[in-house]
C-alpha cells in the first residue's frame, strides 16, 4: 500500500508491516517514508489520516528514523478504534504548551518580596554559655 501526499514537498509511505492488534484495540502499522527533507510528527499524522480516512485523534506516531544522508524513513503508526482506547494504552497525550511570557515575572515578584522580610530581620544577640556562667 503506498500513501502519497499531493503538497510540494512529496511524501510517499510504503507499508512493509501491517497488524491488528485486538489486546490494545488498535492497528499497527511500520513503513517507509520518502521524503526531500525530514518530515515533522504533524505532516506525517496529517498524510496518514488522509490515506486511512482516520481521526488525527486517534492516530500515535510512535517514531520516525533517518539514516545519515538517505531520504528514506522508517516510521512506526498505530491507529487506535477509539480515543477511550487510546487514552486507555497510551494515557493521556500531551498538548503542545503555548509559550508562557507573563506568568514568570508575575511569579518572580512574590518571590522577590518573600526574600525581602529576611533581609530585614535583624539578627539576635546570642549569648555565649560562658557568659550566660558567669551571670
């Protein structure tokens, strides 16, 4: 089974294994890529979902090799039946964060006042067991 992608940057994924597996409610699936330049998790998941008429949801991209210098390769995909059964294999999948520009300095400002009250603080007067002897 060959995937080709219609963009300028031409991918095609050639299925040399493909295997259900009925424990994990989910298929597997291992292949080449070509492809000019290395490919991003978010293209290929694109690509696959197009081709296999999957929900990019439901889809876990689980590694994609290159060998020095070659345009070839080799991907490894599962495709789950349902997102429940991919949560419940895999848990939960992380989102990409939105760069946080505010909330350091909100946090390091309570920092900075937190340090100031033990810079204030005078130090005590300890009286020495000699002294306190003596007395």
């Amino acid at each position: 089974m060959q995937l080709k992608q219609g963009n300028s940057n031409k991918m095609t994924i050639k299925i040399t294994q493909e295997k259900q597996n009925p424990l994990f409610k989910r298929k597997e699936i291992e292949g080449e890529l070509e492809a000019v330049s290395t490919p991003s998790k978010a293209d290929v998941l694109k690509l696959v979902a197009e081709q296999t008429k999957s929900k990019e949801e439901t889809i876990v991209i689980k590694n994609i090799l290159s060998s020095f210098g070659s345009q070839t390769f080799k991907i490894k995909i599962f495709i789950y039946d349902s997102k429940e059964s991919l949560e419940a294999s895999e848990g939960k999948q992380a989102e990409p964060e939105a760069p946080k520009e505010e909330a350091p300095a909100q946090e390091a400002a309570p920092a900075a006042e937190e340090a100031k009250p033990a810079e204030t603080e005078t130090p005590k007067e300890e009286t020495k067991p000699e002294e306190a002897k003596n007395e």
